[in-house]
C-alpha cells in the first residue's frame, strides 16, 4: 500500500470551478511538497508545508497542512484549463538528526479542467 | 539559466541491451535522485546520492545501476536484468546545505523496450 495516499485518483471539473485535492499518510509529515506536472515532462515545484496548521497560497492555489501534520489538501479557486495536469505531493523523511534530502510520493491525481 | 537536463528524451532499447541515461545538474546541488515513474503509481526511487562517489539503493534498485564520478552528473544505467524496463525516468536533485530543500527535476527519459 501507499504510504502517501492521494485523492481522488483523477477529477473532471467546469472551468470557474474550486476543486480540492487531498494527500494522507498514516506517519507524521516532517515536510510537505506539492508539485504539478504535464504529461511527459518533469514536476514543477508549488509549495512545501512544514508547520502544523500552515498555510500558503501561490495565485489561486492553497495548501494546507493539518495540525496533526498528517494530512495536506491543494485548493484551487475558479478553475482554468491552465491548471490541468498531475498534482503529486511528497513527504520528506528524517534519518536522526540528518536530512537525506529522500521524498516518497503519493500516486498523483489527474486534473482536467472543461472549458 | 541553471538547472537540470536529461538526455535523450526518447530512448528505444531491444531487448538484452543496457541503455545509459544522462543526467547533468548545474545547479551546485549536493543531491542527486533517479526515479520511475509508471502510469497511476506515482514516483519510486530507484538510487539516491548525497555526495560524490557514493551512492545508496532506492526502494526498486534492482536492474539498475549509477555512477557518481562528479558532483554535476548522475547517470542511471538501465541493465538487461530489469524485467520490466518500459517507463517514465525521472532525475532529480536538491540542496543538503538547507534543510527540508526541494528537489528540482528534469524533463524525463520516456524509455521503451522494443
């Protein structure tokens, strides 16, 4: 099983539409990524999460990243066809006091956007 | 402009033969990750390395190996014992200079066995 689960898998909306995209793990979160990506090419980064609570907006997309710091969801307000792709977040994993740099992502969620 | 490029972007490989991915960061980045990606699964990690001449296993090593001669390049060698090589490769790298940095990545190497 995932260790990062990601839902839903695949979301069909009107554009103008809000849309919200949710990623879970059973473990604590010590950091929260969020990228995009157009098929056949590489991820974009959007935002990282490290805070319980935390929240941050780049234009019309918010993450947040619960106080648990065990759940993150992607908000995008009044959608565009400029927003579709696949939305994919990772977590970052500690090793003691040292950073690896290592991520494990969630299976990522399809985004298409009607015009 | 700095960044990361891989090459080719389109490999074809029949079956039996290694095939080697290039993968060149100019970025000063200490980090460097390879990763595959299949439809609906996501990203898993096939090697990571932190610093040059040393590298560590990923969760899917098997069937592959890398190199890391200098701090710039990490190429991935896809060997003829992977059984199922056909994918979305994907490399990557990131700063161990600040914590939690995050990974920037290339455009991808869509392998396919013929």
């Amino acid at each position: 099983s995932q260790e990062l689960e990601q839902s839903p898998q695949s979301l069909i909306v009107q554009e103008g539409k809000n849309l919200t995209i949710n990623c879970t793990s059973s473990k604590t979160l010590y950091g929260l990524y969020w990228y995009k990506q157009k098929y056949g090419e590489g991820l974009i980064f959007l935002m990282m999460l490290q805070k319980g609570g935390e929240e941050k907006s780049h234009e019309k997309i918010t993450a947040k990243l619960d106080e648990k710091k065990q759940q993150s969801s992607l908000h995008i307000t009044a959608s565009q066809p400029s927003h579709a792709g696949i939305y994919l977040c990772g977590a970052a994993l500690l090793h003691g006091s040292s950073n690896t740099g290592k991520l494990i992502f969630g299976q990522g969620t399809t985004l298409q956007v009607k015009p | 402009d700095g960044g990361i490029t891989q090459s080719p972007k389109y490999l074809f490989r029949k079956e039996g033969q290694n095939v080697t991915l290039s993968c060149e960061q100019n970025l000063n980045h200490d980090a460097m990750y390879w990763y595959r990606q299949d439809p609906g699964q996501g990203l898993r990690l096939i090697y990571y390395s932190q610093i040059v001449n040393d590298f560590q296993k990923g969760d899917i090593a098997e069937g592959y190996s890398v190199s890391r001669e200098k701090k710039e390049s990490f190429p991935l060698t896809v060997t003829s014992a992977q059984k199922n090589p056909t994918a979305f490769y994907l490399c990557a790298s990131s700063s161990l200079q600040r914590p939690l940095s995050e990974q920037f990545f290339g455009p991808g190497t869509r392998l396919t066995v013929l």
